[in-house]
C-alpha cells in the first residue's frame, strides 16, 4: 500500500513532512485550503494553505506560551482578546485563570472554528464556556473598533500572507495599544529566529514605537519552522522580568512554569542580536 505524507515546505528549501495513518478533512474556505489528518508522530494535525498550525502532540507549548506569560505578568487581567486562534488552544490557556472575566476570540475565518471544534476536542474544548465569546470577523477591524477595552491582546494569527498580513504591521500595533486598557500588554507569535531574522527586527521596532516596553522571548515547538519559536510583548506599564515568580499560580501547564516564565526571556546572542 502507498504511504501517504502531508508536508510543509518550511522554505523553499526546507521541508517537514509527517506520515498521514488518515486523511479526515479538506476543503476550501473562502480565505484558505483547509486540511485534518491524523499523523504517526505528531497525532491530529491541522493544517492551513498546507503550513501546520497545530497538533495534539506539542500544541502546549505554543498555546500556554502565547498565554501565561502576559497573563501572570498583570495583577488582574479580567478581559483578554484573541485575534485569529480559531483552534482554540490559546483561549483553553486563558479560561484557566480565574481573574478572566470574558475572553473573546476573533477569527476571521468560521470553518477553522468548525473542523477544530468536530476534530480537535482537546484543544478547542474551552471555545464553549460561558466566559468566551466567539466573533467571526476580521481582527484588525475589531482591534481598530475597540478603544480602552482590553487588558491583554494576544495574536494568534498565520503566518504573514493573507489575511495575517496586516497583524504583522506598525498601524496595527498602534491600534492595539489603544485598545488596551491603561496597563494592558499584548503578546504576538513572531515566527523563527533562523528563518525570519528580518520580520522579527522589523516587528520588535514597530512594537517599540508603539509601547513603552518591548520583550522577545522563546520557546521549542517541534513542528514550526527550526523548532525554535519567537513571540514579542508590548507592554504599557507591566514588565514580565519584575514579576515575583514565587507567586505564580499552579496552572496545571506542561511547559509552562514559574521557572520558565524568567528563562524564556534568556536570549541567544544570535537571537538578542536580531534586536539591538
Ligand atoms: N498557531 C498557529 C501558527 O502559528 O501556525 C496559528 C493558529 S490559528 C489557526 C491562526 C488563525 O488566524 C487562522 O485560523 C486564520 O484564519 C486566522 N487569521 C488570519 N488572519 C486573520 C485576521 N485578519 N483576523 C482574524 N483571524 C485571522
């Protein structure tokens, strides 16, 4: 029997490919190619324009990372925005902490909402709790709506083509600061230091321009680009490095830890280079 692979090319040159045991789901959205398949190594994956987007196997990294981090470094986040994330994993993340009050979710794109909720119960799980709302529109319209409203904003969003290219630029992020409340923060994945070294000086500069206080941080996530991950914080007020790691809560987070919230802010010179 032929063996089936469902592969993304990294780069031109680089390509990751996992042995599909099923092909559950495919079909074209009005803004994607949109694909389930359960592999041999990494369990179910999601994939969009065939670049993976999730995974059962180290969804948690991504997903407690883009969260905890801001999250424990406010006093009292109570409303948190996530714009793209229609898997759900970053709003599991955020329910998890009891201050939240309302956490909504953005995505502009209604069937990714769909296949995570029928074949990705473990991470879209928390999409029905009564503290989240679901909005199915574009982000940077809702962000640029929203005027004082949220403490923190996480983006979640593709990669920059598409309808993620304008998450990825200084007129949004000025947005977002204004929709954040006086001491909120917001947090974007920005993609790999090996692969995307000018996107991650360019975005860290818009942020800059836009928030008093700037932070890059990392982690390891198997099946992005070079497995090491980037993620970029503006701040208004709150810096994560000032945080009293002792009194973290228990998360129940298999990453993430009161150790790692300091850790992950240790840059490699040729990461910290990216952004002197
Ligand atoms: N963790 C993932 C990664 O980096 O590979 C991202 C996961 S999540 C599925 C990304 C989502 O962002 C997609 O579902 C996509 O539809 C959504 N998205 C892209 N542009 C958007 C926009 N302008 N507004 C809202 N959602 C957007």
């Amino acid at each position: 029997m032929q063996e089936l692979w469902a592969s993304e090319m990294q780069t031109p040159d680089l390509r990751i490919s996992c042995r599909v045991s099923k092909m559950l789901h495919y079909e074209k959205t009005p803004y994607q190619e949109l694909m389930v398949v359960d592999t041999y190594e990494f369990g179910r994956m999601l994939f969009l324009d065939n670049i993976i987007q999730t995974n059962i196997k180290d969804e948690f990294v991504y997903h407690e990372m883009m969260a905890h981090v801001g999250l424990n470094t406010l006093p009292n986040p109570r409303r948190v925005l996530v714009v793209g994330g229609g898997d759900g994993g970053v709003i599991r993340e955020i329910i998890k902490h009891p201050s939240v009050e309302k956490a909504t979710l953005v995505e502009i794109d209604a069937k990714v909402v769909e296949a995570a909720q029928k074949y990705l119960p473990e991470i879209s799980c928390a999409l029905t709790d009564p503290r989240v709302e679901v909005i199915i529109d574009d982000g940077i319209k809702h962000v640029q709506q929203s005027k004082n409203k949220y403490d923190m904003i996480i983006v979640d969003s593709t990669d920059p083509i598409g309808p993620a290219v304008g998450l990825f630029a200084g007129e949004f992020y000025r947005s977002v600061a204004e929709a954040l409340t006086d001491d909120g923060l917001f947090v974007a994945q920005t993609e790999s230091p090996f692969f995307n070294r000018d996107l991650i000086a360019r975005v860290y500069k818009e942020i800059s321009s836009a928030f008093p206080l700037t932070r890059l941080y990392l982690a390891c996530i198997p099946t992005y680009p070079g497995g090491l991950w980037t993620f970029t914080m503006g701040s208004k007020k709150h810096d994560p490095l000032q945080v009293d790691v002792s009194r973290i809560p228990d998360l129940a987070t298999k990453y993430y830890s009161p150790g790692i919230h300091r850790a992950c802010f240790e840059l490699p010179p040729f990461v910290a280079d990216l952004i002197k």
